[in-house]
C-alpha cells in the first residue's frame, strides 16, 4: 500500500538515575561515596534509505520509543546508554512537528537526522566528592527524553513531473518511455498513487520523472483525490502538462490544472512547464493546428506547445530533449545558488548564554526560568534533603536567591522551575 504521510508520538529515552551509594567492604575502612551515573537515554534517529519506498511500516506504529538509560551502580559503576531507535525512511521524507515547524529534510541517501533526544543520565554521589565535602548524600535525576508528536511527508525526488486530467495520457506517455510499469485503463482515475520511472534520453542523460493521479476542477478543495499527491512534484524542475487532444475545451482544460497548481499551499503554476498535446495520432494536421492555436491563446505566446503521440511515439524524442535541457539548467542553476551560499559571509545569530534567568511573581509563588537553572532542577530529587540543599546552593551562586529576596519571598513560599508543573523547593 503507498502511504506518503503518517503521524506518530515520538519518545526519545529518559536518562537513568544516579545512584547513591557507600563502600561497605571488609577490611576497607572509611569507604567513601561510590554511586555511578545513570546511563544516557537513546535518541530517535531518521535516516534515509533507498530501500524504503513508502512510509507504510509506520501507518499503524503510532507510538515510537528509545531505549531508556539504566541507573548507576555501585562501585562507580555507570549505567548502561540506552539504545537509539533508528527509524529507516524513504529518500525525500520531510519531518515536521505538530506546529508543522521543520525538523528534517531527507532528501539524500544515508542522510541522518535525530528527531528526538535522550536525556542526560544524572550523576551519582560519588560525583559530587570535594576537599569540604567528603560524605554527599546526593544523586541527580536522569533528564527527560524529548516527547513529540511528528508528522512524516513523503515528496518524491523527481526531475520532472506529469500532471493533467484524469486520462490525459500520463501512465502511458510513462509506460512508453520508462521502465515504470503503471496500471493503464480506458476510464479516468486509473492511476491513484504516484508513480516513478526512469528514463534513459541518451547514454549520458536520464530523466526521473514522476506521473501524478489525475487533477479535477476542485481538487484543492478535496474534490476528486484532492491535491495531496501535488507534494510530490514540489521538488521537480519541470512540469509536463498533459492535455488529451480529444477535450472539446483544450484551453479550459489547460486553465483548470494551472488554477489547482495555483492554489495548492505553495504555488507550483510558477515551476516550468512544457504544454502537451497527447493522443494525436489519427488526428489531422488542421485540427492539431487549431488545438494548438486554442492553448497558444489560453497559455501566452511565450510558451510553445508540443504534441505528441506516446502509442506511436511521434514527437515523444523531441520532448524528451526539451525536458532534459531544461533540467540540466535548473541543476546549474541550483549549484550557483548553493556554491553562492557557502561563499557568502556566515551571519551569527544572538544566542542568549546559559546562565541567564529570570524570576516571575504570581501570587503567592515564584517562578524561576533559564536554560541552566531549569535543566539543574530537573536533576533534582526533590524527596532528597540533600538534593534540594545543593539546588539553593546553585541558586545562591548564581544569584537567583538575592533576587528572590529583593521580591520579598516570604518563608515558606514556594519556588518553582519553568513553570507551576514542575519541582517545587520551600524558601
């Protein structure tokens, strides 16, 4: 079954706990702190494999986990990393997040990506051995692995897409000149996946081209099969636009398609297009002529019209040609775009420091946020004395606790990290 987008919950692995532990071993005196550091939780990777041809593996694995670091032991004994889960999909899977934000382009074979990433293991007592403090009863909490919901979208990579009518003559025009091998019928909407094909112009060129289910009036509003497989044309150099030289109306049929490539999420009426005329055999020559001169009106003089024949193959050599050239120049064009982007002067963005913080009043509580205090109190076991002395400690050096003075925290009054969900510590 061809299945081109899913949605799935993503679960990178949680870190593992440090552990707090003493040597108790005869005839050593004076054991000191030997707890080890919790494993490392394991990261969700995406990597893109040529041996994945749809994302149909993940249509009923809604939810994907990683493997969860183990605690640390005693004797310094760290704990095991957990495994990554490693998610094969098919070149050209786009990764987004539930806000439809960008996580991943994988538009490369063996491109890898991590979607989501373990959480730190926490360090054990013995990490936490110093010159003042010889006995700490102290043991951080692994870190959450990243949760998220991810959306997977497949967009083929083609050089050229076919697009027209249902019954235009796209799986055939494929069929004749490629290797593809797409269910061809006498009635419309024969063709209901996407297609791919390879095809050999001459001994140093060949074409991928890309035959998309047929388009009816209405389609970007669901009408038909809608326009969802139009994603896979997003990356094309070309479009061929097949129109059947048997259409009463060849121009509006032409107008029809540039409407939903229009209107479709990114405006794909722009990319290139050469102009089609299918099925002429049998035709005369005046009525190919006026059917020509019906496009010529409806498209702008700018563009010529091709008509072909796929059955008898006439005229197909000489598209294929245009198409190539066309392609060709669209990937020189591409590589001065990327050779200008690595000669252009990098431009650094602000990025604020770690050790910034802010404390917030509501009411009665506090609310402390910043990269690194937060990331501190999530590695606090809150049930530990010890642990929540060491944050104050933490606080106290950066300077959250004068701050929180300066408010006029009362004893007794709460104080939170990032948000009234998390840890909470008494003042």
């Amino acid at each position: 079954m061809f299945v081109d987008k899913v949605q799935v919950t993503l679960h990178a692995g949680d870190g593992g706990d440090g552990r707090v532990s003493f040597r108790h071993e005869k005839f050593v005196e004076k054991g000191g702190p030997d707890g080890g550091d919790g494993g490392k939780g394991g990261d969700v990777i995406a990597i893109a494999s040529n041996n994945q041809d749809t994302l149909a593996r993940y249509r009923f694995g809604k939810e994907l986990k990683a493997e969860s670091g183990q605690p640390g032991d005693k004797r310094k004994r760290h704990g095991k990393n957990g495994e990554d889960l490693v998610l094969y999909v098919p070149v050209g899977t786009v990764i987004f997040d539930a806000e439809q934000n960008l996580i991943a382009d994988l538009a490369i074979i063996n491109q890898k990506a991590i979607i989501a990433k373990g959480g730190d293991g926490g360090y054990g007592n013995a990490h936490f051995i110093s010159s003042t403090r010889q006995t700490p009863k102290i043991a951080e909490k692994g870190e959450k692995g990243d949760a998220l919901e991810a959306i997977f979208e497949l967009k083929m990579i083609a050089d050229v897409g076919l697009v027209g009518l249902p019954n235009a003559g796209k799986s055939t025009l494929l069929s004749t000149i490629s290797n593809a091998h797409p269910e061809i019928a006498d009635y419309p909407f024969t063709t209901l996946t996407p297609n791919l094909g390879m095809v050999e112009v001459d001994a140093s060129t060949s074409l991928l081209v890309a035959d998309i289910p047929g388009l009816i009036e209405g389609a970007s509003k669901g009408k038909g099969l809608g326009d969802d497989f139009l994603r896979h044309v997003e990356r094309t150099a070309v479009l061929i636009h097949l129109i059947d030289a048997y259409q009463e109306d060849v121009a509006h049929a032409y107008q029809t398609i540039q409407t939903e490539l229009e209107e479709y999420e990114i405006n794909l009426s722009k990319k290139p297009q050469i102009i089609v005329l299918t099925k002429i055999e049998g035709l005369d020559d005046e009525i190919i002529d006026d059917k020509r001169t019906q496009l010529q009106k409806a498209a702008g003089t700018s563009k010529s019209i091709c008509a072909i024949s796929a059955k008898s193959k006439q005229g197909v050599s000489e598209l294929l040609f245009t198409t190539a050239k066309i392609v060709q120049d669209n990937r020189q064009s591409q590589r001065q775009q990327e050779k200008a982007k690595q000669d252009a002067t990098e431009v650094i963005t602000y990025t604020p420091p770690d050790n910034e913080w802010y404390v917030t009043k509501k009411k009665d509580i506090f609310i402390v946020t910043g990269t690194k205090i937060e990331r501190f109190a999530r590695r606090t076991d809150f049930e530990n004395s010890h642990g929540k002395q060491r944050l104050m400690d933490i606080m106290k050096k950066m300077g959250i606790l004068r701050e929180l003075q300066k408010q006029k925290i009362e004893p007794g009054q709460k104080i939170y990290f990032g948000s009234k969900e998390s840890g909470a510590i008494e003042y």
